[in-house]
C-alpha cells in the first residue's frame, strides 16, 4: 500500500511539471492555432539559461531570474517567428515551430556545447517523509512550485481581469479587436507566458539532473498530455498531466520489471485508448450549438 | 465628424468591395446605410473598425477621417482611440464567455469600480441579460446576443456607434423592438449612430439621414423623407412603389446591370 501510495504522490509531482509545461502549450495553441513543436527547446532554453546564470549565481536566483528572460525570449519568438505566418496555412506554420525547434537545438549547442552541463550548487534537499512514505527531494520541488503555479494559472484565466481577455481573444481576435481589446499585445503575452512555464520546468530539471538535450525529450511529453487533456482546455492539461504522470509512475514501479520499456510507451498508449473512445480528448471543448 | 472620402477597398488584391463611397457624419447623428446583398456595406463596416486585414481586405485609395485623425491605415485599436465602435455583422459575442465575461472583456479598459456601475446600467437596460448573466454567451437567442454585443459595444463608450445589421434573423416584433432601444439610446447618450440594413423600412423609422450603397458605391444620399419619397429607394430597398411602374423599372433596371 505505501508503495503504491509512494509511487502516487511522486506520479503527481511530475504530473505537475508536465501540466504546467502542457497548459502553456494549450494557451498557445487555443491563442494563435499554432502547435509548437519547439516546446522541447523552450524547456532547453530555459535549463540553459539557469546555467549560464548559475555560474555567477547561486542556484535558486538563477532560476528565479530564468522566468523572465524565458518569457523575453518567447515575446521574441512570437514577434519574430509566429506573428508573420499568421493566417498562413497550417502546415506552413507547423513547419516554421519545426525548422524553429531544429535551429534552437543547433544554436544551443552551439553555444554551450554537446556535452551535459551540470549546475553548481542544488536546490536545498527537502526530502518529505510521512510515516512509510518517503518522497526524494525532486519530486517535493515539484509539488511546491509546480503544482501551486498550475493551480493559479487555472484560477487567473477563470478568474482575472486578463484571464478574461484572454479567452475572449483565443475564441476570436477579429471579434476581440472590434471590442478595442489589444488582441496582439495578449497574444504575446500568451506566448512569453508558455515560454516561461516551460523554463520553469527546465529550470526545474536542470537544478535535479543537469542540462542536456534529455530536456527535449521531457519537453515532448506535452504533447500527449495536451492531446489527452483536449488540446484546447487548460483545466484538461492539468488533469492530464496528472494523470499521465501518475501512470508513468505507476508503470515504471510495476510494470517495467516485466515489460522493460514500457514506461516510456505508456503516456502514448493512454493517449491511444483515450482518443478511441473520446476523440476530443478528456476535456475538449464541445462546440456550442444553438439554433 | 466621421469623413469617409472617396474609399476603395479589395479583398485579397482583386475584389473590389467598395468603389470610391463618401460618406459624412455629425456627432450626434443617426444614419442608415442601405443596400443589397453583396452591396459593400459590411466592408464598410470592417474599414470603420480598421479590421480590413483581419478579412485579407485593403483600403486602396481614399481616407477615413475621424474628427481630425485620419485612422485609413491605423490599425485595429486607432478607431477605438478616437471613439469608433464597430458592431460587425453576425453579432459576434464571446460564445463560450458568460453574459457578465463578456461585458467584463468589453469594458476592460474601465477602471474596476466604474464598470461595474456600467455593467449594472447595461443590465438594467437589457433586463433578458441580467437574468442570464452567468450563463454562457453561445446559449443566447439571436435577440439577446444582439442585445449582449449592444451592450459590449456601449461599454467601449464610443461616441460613433457604426453597427452591421442588426436586424439579420430576428422576428420583426424583435426588430422593431431593439431599433427602438437603439434610438434610445443614441439620444440619450448623444451618440452618431451608423445603422448598416437590409431591412430598410425598420431602419428608416429611426435615422435621419440615408445612403444606399449598390456595388460598392453610394446611389443614393439624402434624408429620410427624401427617401421614403424617391421611387427608386422605395421599390429597391422598401420593395413598394406603384405595380406596373415596379415592373417596368426593374426590367429597365436589370439591363442596366448587365
Ligand atoms: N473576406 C472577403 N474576401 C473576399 N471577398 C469578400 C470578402 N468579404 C466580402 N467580399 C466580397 O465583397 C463584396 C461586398 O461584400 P460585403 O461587404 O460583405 O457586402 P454586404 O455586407 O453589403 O452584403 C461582395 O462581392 C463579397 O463577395
Ligand atoms: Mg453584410
């Protein structure tokens, strides 16, 4: 029972990560139609920026200080990159996210080089034990900053004088601009806001396992989270990360003894089972219909 | 004083919607703009609001003045500046925000406490949204929708309110209904209003001033009276005049066309 029990809360913790990175994937996505598939570089970037910075500060500045250079460097992307192919063809546009995710990682590791960096110093090991359960340090982290950070995410889109503006935006920018709304300075906003969840996350996983192109591939795990969670609700994402989290660690603490590998195929095969039975995904948004 | 001089407006580089209209308004005024189908009014409309490029449109030649700004090539948010409110056609409400979000989204450039005083204002005016406040915008009738993008559009606190066919859908009792509140309102708040119409014979009952836009271009332009009396407005666009004269004029008209 405290096995499983252990292997639950730390499922959620990572769950957290990859709903925070998920819904800024989603924001994107609901706010310019535009699938990132340079999410994973974003997490790159962010890892690396704590790096650098991490050589003249300590550890847990360098991270706070990555978040707004993370949201700089996506307000850059959406200036530079997304802005001009607007209301181009989708795949147009899906082909500039993947030219813009392979010049990333060649800029990368350009800059820093193909080795795996790792940070000096760490984040202060807060190991969390509750009788039998025992949780590592990493995940702890996680649930402190990740999980809170999602939670007020939903609340500010709910909730918020710009959360408002910015669904309103999202469900038409033509109807918002005829409301005087400034549809384009929101829709910035919202792509700096997705890089900055995702540095968040690999700020996060280069304090706990240094920076590396591994931070790609978790970066990619947005992608069946947000699929799962309905690719256009942000609640969905945070379900959804939950959830594939969960499994994740589930599988790798009973599944993985027999069937090696099968960990890394599970979020997928969730994905799978799921959009067979509910093509929208859990929590897509039906479309209104009104005679 | 809203000036529209000489405007020519193409979609995608080709279609030319509108071919060199002028048009005039006082603060203050009620105007219809009349025409049929495909007549260039909606385009109208999308320059007004400076959201040509939103429909791959393009303002060609001649200039949108308001007051002494010039806002042709400005952009979206210029009009709003100057206190333009385009209402486009198709009443487009946030469908998937509630009532309240909806009016929260337009009046977000109102200070907190002062919208909430406006949103109650809006809803004492528009009882059948009050009652629906929380419910989502999609969910509404067409004349509450309408009544909901009124609503919004008076939250922008314009002076020119130009609005794209209102009427489009709705039972005659409904139209008669919501034309009257929108003169209401343009008295009480002193405001220029614009009616874009098919529906000619409801908007005549509420403007002063008339033009008719066919093909792109202006027709017709006079006061209301002068239009209830021209043959050529009446049959066209009121669908009335003498019968066998109707008859003969629009054969004549016809040929004219092609
Ligand atoms: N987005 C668009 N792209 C291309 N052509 C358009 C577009 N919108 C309108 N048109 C064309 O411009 C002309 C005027 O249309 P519109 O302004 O919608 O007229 P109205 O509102 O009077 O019915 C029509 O011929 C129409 O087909
Ligand atoms: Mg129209």
């Amino acid at each position: 029972m405290s096995f499983f029990l252990q292997l639950l809360v730390a499922g959620i913790a990572t769950g957290a990560l990859y709903a925070l990175m998920a819904m800024g994937f989603v924001l994107v996505y609901r706010a310019t139609r535009v699938v990132n598939f340079a999410i994973g570089e974003f997490l790159l970037v962010g890892g690396y920026l704590t790096y650098t910075l991490n050589l003249v500060l300590p550890l847990p500045w360098a991270m706070v200080l990555t978040l707004p250079l993370a949201f700089a460097f996506g307000l850059l992307v959406e200036r530079g990159f997304v802005r001009p192919l607007l209301g181009r063809n989708v795949v147009a546009v899906i082909m500039a996210t993947i030219g813009l995710a392979l010049a990333l990682d060649g800029a990368t590791q350009l800059a820093w080089g193909p080795d795996q960096k790792y940070l000096e110093g760490q984040l202060p090991v807060l190991t969390l034990a509750l009788g039998e359960l025992i949780l590592p340090s990493r995940s702890v982290w996680s649930l402190l900053l990740a999980l809170p950070a999602a939670l007020a995410l939903v609340y500010a889109l709910k909730r918020s004088r710009y959360g408002v503006l910015v669904r309103a935006v999202a469900e038409s920018e033509v109807a918002a601009l005829a409301m005087k709304i400034p549809a384009p300075r929101i829709v910035a906003l919202v792509w700096g806001l997705s890089a900055a969840l995702a540095a968040v996350g690999g700020a996060l996983l280069a304090g706990l396992s240094g920076v590396g192109p591994h931070l790609i591939a978790m970066g990619l795990m947005v992608f069946p989270v947000a699929i799962l969670g309905g690719m256009d609700s942000v609640g969905g994402a945070l379900l959804a990360g939950m959830l594939v989290g969960v499994a994740e660690s589930l599988s790798r603490g009973y599944l993985e003894a027999l069937v090696p590998g099968i960990t890394e195929a599970t979020p997928f095969l969730i994905v799978l089972l799921v959009l067979l039975a509910r093509p929208y995904g859990l929590f897509g948004e039906r479309e209104i219909e009104r005679v | 004083m809203l000036a529209v001089e000489n405007l020519k407006v193409v979609y995608r580089g080709v279609i030319l919607a509108l071919d060199g209209v002028t048009l005039r308004v006082e603060p203050g005024e009620a105007v219809a703009v009349l025409g049929p189908n495909g007549a260039g009014k909606s385009t109208l409309v999308r320059a007004l609001g400076g959201l040509l490029a939103n429909y791959e449109g393009r303002v060609l030649d001649g200039r949108i003045l308001l007051g002494d700004a010039e806002i042709t090539h400005a952009g979206p948010l210029a009009p709003a500046r100057e206190g333009l409110t385009a209402v486009l056609e198709g009443r487009p409400v946030f469908r998937y925000l509630t009532v309240m979000e909806n009016l929260r989204a337009a009046g977000h450039r109102l200070p907190r406490a002062r919208l909430a005083r406006e949103i109650e204002e809006v809803l004492a005016r528009f009882p059948r949204l009050a009652e629906r406040r929380h419910e989502q915008a999609g969910y509404l009738s067409g004349g509450e929708q309408q009544m909901l993008i009124l609503g919004m559009a008076l939250l922008t606190e314009p002076r020119f309110l130009v609005v794209d066919e209102p009427s489009l859908g709705l039972a005659p009792r409904l139209v008669a209904d919501l034309f009257q509140r929108l003169r209401q309102l343009q008295r009480e708040r002193g405001l220029a209003l614009v009616l874009v119409e098919q529906n000619a014979r409801a908007a005549l009952a509420i403007v002063d001033r008339v033009y008719v836009l066919e093909r792109g271009r202006v027709v017709f332009e006079g006061r209301r009276e002068e239009a209830e009396r021209d043959v050529d407005v009446l049959e066209f666009y009121l669908g009335e005049g003498p019968a066998g004269y109707r008859q003969a004029r629009r054969y004549r008209r016809r040929k004219r066309w092609v």
